[in-house]
C-alpha cells in the first residue's frame, strides 16, 4: 500500500468536518511547496544574475534622496533649533 492509498484509508472514515480539516491542510502543504520553489527560483535567478531587482516601490523616493547625506544639513531645520 502506498503512501496516498494509506491516507485515503486513514480519511476516509473522519467525519466530514475532520475530513475537511485533512483536505485543508493538503491544500495548504500544495501552496507552501509552490511557494518555496518560487522562492529557490527567483533566488537562484538573483545569484545566476538572470533576475533583476524590482525597484519600483522606491522610485518615489529617488529625487528624494540622491546618494548623499550631509549630517549638519540633517540638524539645520527649523523645527530642530
């Protein structure tokens, strides 16, 4: 008997909400494996140099700061003295 035929015998007489509880969690063990391949995907793609870095929810601040930071001009506010 193989592993999913055991399963099946083991479920198959729970109750319905238990029987639920063991298909919820199934589903649940489908995402996580989805999810870490993704992430050993876009990893790897990073470490081959194939991916590039989404830097798009930092672009509102690159007139902000551009590269340089002065810490007199950082206590010279109005609001500081």
């Amino acid at each position: 008997m193989n592993i999913v035929e055991l399963i099946y015998q083991e479920a198959k007489d729970l109750p319905e909400t238990e029987a639920r509880e063991v298909l919820d969690f199934v589903e649940f063990l489908k995402v996580k494996r989805r999810r870490v391949l993704e992430s050993t995907t876009k990893f790897q793609h990073r470490e081959n140099g194939l991916g590039e870095a989404d830097m798009s929810e930092f672009d509102q601040f690159g007139s902000v700061y551009d590269g340089h930071f002065d810490r007199d001009a950082c206590y010279d506010r109005p609001n500081l003295r």
